[in-house]
C-alpha cells in the first residue's frame, strides 16, 4: 500500500547582631557571556491565523504576550508573532520578570543554564550554568544566588556575598531580602541600600513564599518576615508555599479562595469532551446548561441554561447534525438529540444498563451502533443501531461457527455510513483481533502476526475510519503510520516518519524536521499546512481532538486550510 501525499512547498514558520562583612571587590566570572545587552535581532512577524498560545505564554507589558519555545523568545502583539532569536538558545528556560524593587529586568531559567535580560526583547546573557535542577535559584537586588555563587545582574560578574558561608537567599516582589547561613542564622534586608541585619531566629532549614511575605521555618516552627523584617507568627491557612524563589514572581498570586479560573476560549474548544456540529460551531456541557462554541475560536456563542435540567453525568456522544449527548441517568442513559444551537435539546430514547461510553467515540454524523439489542439486553454479537432516517433496529449477531463469541469481551463497536456495524474484541487481550461484521455477517478473526510491529500497542477505535468496508487506523505517537485491514483480512499499512496524532479520519504529522502535515481522509492523502510561529515541537504534549489540535505552547484551532 501507497498512500499518495500532496507535499508543496512547507509553510515554515517566519516565522539585631555583628553587620555581616561588606562585599568584597567583585570577583570575574568563570562562566561565559553572551554579547552586550542590546537589542536582539529577530525573523519577521508571522500572523497567527489558526494558532492560538497556549497557557505558557504570559502577560509582559502593553499587553504582549511572551514565552521561550524551545530555546527561542516568542512575542505576540496585535494578532502576529515575532521569534526574536534566529537561532535556539542553549538552556534558554522560561522568562521570569524581576520585581523592580529587586532591580527588575527578566531572569530566564531552565534545568541547566540562568540567563538575564534587562527586558524580554533585549539579548539575554548567560550568567551561569547549572550542574543540578534540584539546587534553587536566589533573587537578591540585582543579584542571583546559582549552586553557592552570587552573580551580579546584569553583567554577570561573579561576587562575594553579603553573609558569610550563604547557603540560601530569598527576596520578594516588595523588596524584602533574606539570606541564610551555613550554620543557619537569618539575615534580613528591608530596603535597598539597607544593610543585612540578624535576625534572632537560628537552625533555619528552609525559606519559602507564601504571597504575603517570606516564610521561615526554623527551630522555633514556621513564622513569617514582614515588610520590616520581623518575624511573625504565621497562621495556619490555606493557600500556596513555594521554595523556588523565582515562582515567588507570580502575577496575580493565586488566591485559592476563589473558583479555579476559566479555560481560555482555545482551551475550551479543545478539550477532548467537546463536539462539533460543524466547522463553524461546536458544543460543550456544563452542568445543567449546554454551551455554543465558536468552532474557530472557542468563544461562547450561546448559553442554552437548564438544557439538561433533571438530568445528570451529561457526555457528548457523537458531533454533526443531529448531534447527540447522553446523560448516566442512573438505571437507564438518556439520549439527547441537539439539532438547533438556540433550542433546548430533544430527548431521543432512553437505554437500560447503558451509558455514554457504550457508544465508543463516532465521527461526526456517523451511524450511532450499541453493542447490545434495542431493549438493553446483551446479546453476544448483536448491536442495536441508529439508521439515517432516525429511527432504530436491532442487528442480529452473525453466524459464529468457530465459537469466538463467547470468548472474547466485544466492548467497542462503531458503524460506517452504509450502516454495517462492526464490534471489536481481541483474543487473550492482546491476541487476535476479532471482527464481528454486520455488513459481511460474519466474525472475522485476523492473526496477530500479520500486524507490523511498529503498529502494535498503537491501535485506537478513536482513530478509525470505514472507507468500503476496509478498516483503516490512524497509528499515532512516536512510530506512526496508516494501517489498513481489508475486507478479505488481509493486513497493510506504511510507516511514517515523525510524530502524529490522530482522531477519527484526521491526523497532525510533525516530521523530524519540523514540518506540518494534515489528513483529513484517513491517511490517503497528506497536506502542507503552516507551522507556528519558531516551527513544531519536536517533543512534548501533542493531542489532536474533533476541534484541533494542542501542541505544547500551541494550539491549533479547527481543521483544514486556514
């Protein structure tokens, strides 16, 4: 099997006590730096069109939104995207801005390198390298605390610091500053220019942030500095700790008193539980009301309240239009059809001992098929299904000569569009593949061996497609490819090279060099398709969805040309 691939020219993208002894003269590093801190040069604006950022982009100033992605600083203004760094940056981590009462600027910090800018688009330099994630990072005023060195910002220089035998230095967004020495006495800073004094509390082994100021604990249990250094006690309370000084920058601190944020309007769009009737609009639940989504951006169109109203455990079942929702009411699953984006859905008909997942995860506007008659009874090798015309019909088991039925638990079945509908089971496990087919009436039993070993473990239901009777999967993760089992059993398939996901008949393939490619026949043709802005992740989260596809810090909204 040769699957033919429509490959143009790839869209890539553009993309109290003794003071502590002064400091001494600074010392020079021994690590290398990069050169002046100066603007940066960058590639030319691209426009985002379909990608969206993900939730590691973050607010900087006049509204730009900013983030590393694979070693390279991304900025989004105005709809369009600027890599500002032609090439990756090695160890180049997440941007991280220092509060201007620490001297401001932006530290940038990954498992295995610091580097520091005085904004987000001038050149960042190195400052040091990292020989352990598990050592913490420092903030002092213009100053970073790195495995045991202090280093001055923004030149990098190595100095001594201000407490002898330092093990730890903390400073917060209101310019507070703690150091702790190696035989753990505290010495605090409250203001710039302001000497490190003692503090009484001794034996302290930890330093952290809880939002309101730096938390201490010591011998005398966990007590908090406050804005003049002093130490207070610290009640027990909800909320958040952190021990990375850097994760002490947080904007907004999270205040867990409050309901978790929303979803982006992207992230709602592609979450795995949404549906979409078309390419324009999707829907989603939420408790007793039904959303309308924009298909193309994931904002909300409409709020149908009390649409499931004396309902409950509401799952979409299948997109399109009708599209059909089904609700675990306890004894029996109500199904609800949705054919109006301003109505309130229609109960369909109700199943006993049924629930949502017994349906599997059908494409849009395909057969609905049960894997049990009409009524709810199980009946091995029989399904009940939804014809075109809306009305329902039990399908009888086919004729079982060899006996599988009754061995192999069938608990995925689908239909294709000429109603034939197929369940699935395999033998032992992870044996032979057992087929029952409506459409040939019989059970087809297919031979492990004849599978490749590349597509074993990687066999999906919701990454199939039905195209004249022939079975053909969409493997996807890191050994990808199409694989087709046709009518007669015999097995084919080509491997693809790169990084794929799949739902139903579409595919994202991520090559090893980067380019994008999409399916939306099940694999028998490929397209070009743009890259996001710094070009596809090579590694990382990578999901596609009926809505689009999440890639890491992108997301991808909808299918097809843009």
């Amino acid at each position: 099997m040769k699957f033919r691939a429509l490959l143009g020219a790839t869209l890539l993208s553009g993309c109290g006590g003794a003071p502590p002894p002064a400091p001494a003269t600074p010392i020079p590093s021994a690590t290398p730096t990069s050169a002046p801190d100066v603007p940066a040069p960058s590639l030319p604006p691209q426009k985002l069109s379909r990608w969206v950022p993900g939730d590691i982009f973050r607010h900087f100033d006049n509204g730009k939104q900013a983030a590393v992605v694979a070693g390279r600083r991304i900025l989004i203004s105005d709809g369009e995207a600027t890599v500002l760094d032609e090439k990756p940056l090695p160890g180049l981590g997440r941007p991280v801005r220092v509060p201007e009462l620490l001297g401001g600027g932006v530290l940038f910090t990954s498992d295995s390198h610091v580097y520091f800018a005085s904004a987000f688009e001038a050149a960042p330099r190195l400052i040091t390298r990292r020989a352990s994630s598990e050592a913490r990072i420092g903030v002092g005023r213009s100053q970073v605390f790195v495995e045991g060195a202090l280093y001055a910002l923004p030149n990098g220089e190595k100095i001594a610091p201000p407490v002898k035998d330092m093990v730890m230095l903390f400073g917060t967004p209101k310019g507070v500053v703690a150091a702790v020495s190696k035989t753990g006495d505290l010495y605090v800073s409250t203001a710039h220019g302001q000497p490190f004094k003692k503090s009484p509390a001794s034996g302290v082994q930890y330093l952290g942030y809880d939002g309101k100021g730096i938390v201490v604990s010591s011998k005398g249990g966990s007590e908090r500095l406050d804005a003049d250094g002093h130490l207070v006690p610290r009640p027990n309370e909800p909320g958040m700790t952190v021990s990375d000084n850097v994760d002490a920058f947080q904007e907004p601190w999270p205040d867990f008193s409050r309901p978790p944020p929303e979803p982006s309007a992207a992230e709602r769009l592609l979450d795995p539980l949404v549906t979409a009737m078309d390419a324009e609009t999707a829907l989603a639940v939420k408790g007793e009301d039904l959303l309308v989504l924009d298909g193309r951006t994931g904002a909300i169109t409409n709020t149908i309240q009390g649409a499931f109203a004396g309902h409950e455990n509401c799952f979409p079942i299948r997109g399109g239009t009708p599209a059909f929702i089904g609700c675990n009411d306890g004894p029996a699953m109500t199904l609800m059809r949705i054919e109006s984006t301003t109505e309130k859905p229609t109960v369909e008909r109700s199943f006993k001992g049924t629930y949502t997942q017994d349906f599997g995860d059908p494409p849009s506007g395909a057969p609905l098929a049960l894997p049990k008659r009409c009524d709810g009874s199980n009946v091995p090798g029989a399904a009940c299904l939804r014809k075109s015309d809306g009305t329902w019909v039990d399908v009888p088991a086919p004729p079982d000569p060899q006996k599988l039925l009754s061995k192999v638990p069938f608990n995925v079945s689908t239909a294709a569009e000429n109603g034939a509908v197929y369940r699935f089971g395999w033998m032992n496990g992870n044996g032979d593949l057992i087929v029952t087919d409506s459409g040939q009436k019989k059970v087809r039993r297919i031979d492990a061996n004849r599978f490749p070993k590349w597509a074993k473990g990687g066999i999906r239901w919701d990454a199939l497609g039905i195209h004249d009777g022939t079975l053909r999967f969409l493997i996807a993760g890191d050994s990808p490819g199409v694989l087709e089992i046709h009518p007669d059993d015999s097995v084919t398939g080509e491997q693809l090279e790169g990084r794929m996901a799949s739902i139903h008949d579409r595919a994202l393939l991520i090559s090893k060099s980067g380019e994008l490619r999409e399916t939306l026949d099940g694999g028998e043709t490929f397209t070009d398709v743009p890259a996001p802005p710094g070009g596809a992740p090579k590694s990382g989260f990578f999901r596609c969805v009926e809505t689009g596809c999440s890639l890491g810090p992108w997301h991808r909204v909808g299918w097809g040309p843009d």
